[in-house]
C-alpha cells in the first residue's frame, strides 16, 4: 500500500484489489469508458460484470504472473491497472498491460504511480521478463508516458478498432528487462 498527495492536492492509496472491491471495479469501469474512447469497450459493450471481477480477482490473489492494482481517492476507485501474465511454461515471462484513470485525475500523476507499481511489482516477482501493451496510436499522451518507463514501439495495426464508425489504429509496444 503506498498513500501519496498527488498534483490536485488529493490523496490517494495505491494498493492491491482484492474481491471485495469488485463492485466498485464495475462502478468504476462504467463510468471511465463513458469518459474516453480510449478503452477497448464502451459502456454498451462492457466485458466484465460483477460475478466475473469478483472471480478474477480471486484466481489471481497469489498469481506469480498477474495483479490487479486500484487507486483511491476517499475511499472511490479513481483508477486501476493490471498486468495479466500467461499460463503456458513457454510464455509465461510474457505479460499484458492495462491501465485507466477517471478524466478528473489525469495529468495528476496518477498513472506514473502505477506504471511504477506494475513494473516494480513484475521485476520482484522474477518470473516476468516482458510486458507487452497496446495503446491508441493517436493518444500521444499515454504514449509519453509509456515511453517514460522504458517501453519501446513495436508496430502499429492498422483499423484495429472502431469508435463512433470510424477506424482507429492501435500501437504495440514492449517493455523488456
């Protein structure tokens, strides 16, 4: 758990989820792919419900190759962020990165805290060697960021999402240590 006063004068806790903040993951998640375009689902097309976030977040409370890390300001998820590992012996050094943050949070650092966390948390771990990531190629922002820690463009796949009929291309980038 790490408290830390971020750039808006807030404070916030950065820890671990665990099931019993599945309801409000769900909450959360409604309300940030309302927000931006930049997620690959939308409110009407949300993957996750409250049965599956409770039973993810249980399968990987002592998983050597994922976590799931959520920020709170008064006691609200302002942000989440995970690193989902692979299972297979042969790629399970190989790792996926997600990361979201509520609109009224961004530019606060928030997302550098937990970019830092999730690198951090996947180096002790010494089983991951890689974390992969894939990012909208027109969010210049994120991408900065991405690039802060170390991570390096892979390529770019062209029309990979559609948003509002129109097409949008996705960067891949790797972070290797």
């Amino acid at each position: 758990m790490e408290t830390k006063t971020i750039r808006n004068g807030k404070t916030i806790l950065l820890r671990k989820a665990v099931p019993e903040d599945a309801e409000q993951i769900v909450d959360y998640l409604k309300k940030v792919c309302v927000e931006t375009d930049n997620l690959s689902f939308g409110l009407a097309d949300m993957p996750i419900t409250l049965e599956s976030e409770i039973e993810y977040l249980k399968a990987i409370q002592s998983s050597t190759v994922s976590v799931h890390f959520v920020v709170l300001c008064d006691d609200e998820v302002i942000a989440t962020a995970n690193i989902s590992g692979k299972s297979r012996p042969r790629m399970v050094h190989v790792a996926s990165l997600g990361i979201s943050v509520l609109r009224d949070y961004w530019h606060c650092g928030v997302g550098s805290l937990l970019m830092k966390a999730m690198i951090d948390w996947a180096k002790a771990g010494g089983v991951i060697r890689k974390i992969n990531l894939t990012v909208r190629s027109d969010n210049q922002t994120a991408i900065a960021l991405y690039h802060k820690f170390g991570f390096r463009y892979v390529g770019t796949l062209h029309d990979e999402m559609r948003v509002d009929g129109r097409s949008v291309d996705l960067d891949e980038m790797e972070l290797l240590f």
